[in-house]
C-alpha cells in the first residue's frame, strides 16, 4: 500500500439519475468533493437528499450517472476491500460468536488461522470487546453489536471507513458514549472517515469538516471546517464555540439567508 497518497477520496462531478418508467429522477447534481488521508468528514443535509446514496456510490453499491470517484488514486466500480462500510444496523450473523462475526471477512480471504487471531484480538482489544468474544451478538446491547461490527470492518484494514449513521438507531446517552469511543478509535487506527449523519450536534462533534448537502438533487452547500482542538472531550458541546458551529450549520440546513460563513468551501466549489 502507498503512503505518499495525499487524498483518501476524490469526487469529481458526480451525478445520479434514478429512472422509473419514462420518468427521470435527479439525486445527486454535480459533487466536487476531495477527502484527505486521516480526515474525518461527515455529511449532512435534508432528508431525502441523497446522502445515503452519495455514500453508497463511494462503496461501490450503487452505479454513478457521469463523474469520477477515486479511493487512492483507483476508480470505484463495485465494492473492494479498500473500502469499509457500515450501517447503521450490525450486520452480525446472529448464529456466530463476536469472535466468529469479526473472523469471518478473513476466513473468506484466506488469511491463516494465526493471523486471524491476531487480528480478531487487536481490534476486538481496540473496541474494548475482547473478553466477550464468545458471546453471541444477542447476548451484547445495541452499542455493543455496533462496537463489533467496527472491528469486523476494521479487521479488513481498508483505506477509508464509510459509515452511514452507525448510530441512528442507538438511545442518546449509547449514541454519546459510542461517539466518544469513535473518535478514541479513529484516532488510534488513522483511518480517513466519511460519516453520513442527520444529527448536527453528533457531526460537529467527530469531525474536521462538515459537508452540507442542498435539497435534492444534491449539491455541496458548504464546507465547513471545524477547528475545535483534539481530542474531545464531552463537555466540549457546552461550549460556546460548538454551540456557534451547530447554529451555523442548522441555519445552512434550513435555508437561512446571510448566515455567518464558517470558513468556507475548502475543496468544493
């Protein structure tokens, strides 16, 4: 793998059109969009905007209409090993251990049993799960499942996380907690993230930039990034400064004219 690569994920005029019958849908219209390496960045924007769409393109799940994305330097034409994607559910297989769940993408790419168990136990280790690596998945709570389906994705060592509102479906003390242990992991693994959310508060919280989406078809409004010091600490919501960010981009979302720019567009236009 190379490490003089400077972007993670490039995104040049990317367009989707759904068609059903004689009738033509325009979802996405014209992204321009660079992620560098390590770079956590999160999408947000309407509902319905696309922005599951927008990431599942990147996956290599969904065909683009016209454009170009490239994960390091190689155009995505179906899903690969350099991308890891998860969501907002845990994709567990119910009938295996949390071992077994994490092992599984290794065993089919048949690596040996020793370099399984050395990778199933330092990223287990990672999420704070190896000592209930023989518990089935329900036998964990809700952040506990997601916990581990971060280490199944982890343990592929892909180049970039792709994560499409991990944790939607979490209470809100869980979903604080798991973002706190996010941003402790991404951290420590140097992944470079793009976190699909509708929670403002949760995207300022974990990343460098947010990106806000217009209303379908979706266009990059702004960019925003977020220059709160590293690493967070809860308490940090309270502050003024965050409080400012989260207003900035909930006026953006909500079509409000003359708001405060941030910064501006750093690599969109």
């Amino acid at each position: 793998m190379e490490t003089n690569i400077e972007t993670a994920i490039k995104i040049e005029s990317l367009r989707k059109l759904f068609k059903r019958k004689s009738e033509e849908i325009e979802v996405i219209k014209g992204i321009d969009l660079d992620i560098k390496e390590g770079e956590f960045v999160s999408i947000v924007g309407p509902s319905g905007c696309g922005k599951s769409t927008f990431l599942h393109i990147i996956g290599g799940f969904i065909n683009k209409t016209s454009g170009t994305v490239t994960v390091r330097g190689k155009e995505v034409d179906k899903p690969a090993p350099d991308r890891g994607m998860m969501f907002q559910e845990a994709a567990l297989f119910p009938w295996r251990k949390v071992y077994g769940n994490v092992a599984w993408g290794l065993e089919v790419q048949g690596y040996s049993k020793g370099e399984i168990r050395e990778r199933v136990e330092h990223y287990l280790t990672l999420v704070g799960l190896w000592e209930f690596r023989n518990h089935l998945p329900s036998e964990l709570s809700g952040g506990m499942r997601q916990r581990v389906s971060l280490a199944k994705v982890l343990a592929f060592n892909p180049d970039v996380l792709l994560m499409d509102e991990p944790f939607g479906a979490l209470d809100a003390q869980t979903r604080e907690t798991m973002q706190s242990e996010l941003q402790r992991i991404w951290s420590e693994s140097k992944k470079s993230v793009l976190f699909v959310t509708h929670d403002i508060e949760e995207a300022v919280y974990l990343s460098d930039y947010v990106v806000v989406l217009t209303k379908r078809p979706a266009k990059v409004k702004e960019i925003i990034p977020i220059k709160l010091p590293r690493p967070r600490e809860i308490e940090i919501r309270k502050s003024y400064e965050f409080v400012d960010y989260r207003n900035d981009i909930w006026d953006l979302l909500h079509g409000e004219e003359n708001v405060k720019s941030m910064g501006g567009s750093i690599y969109a236009k």
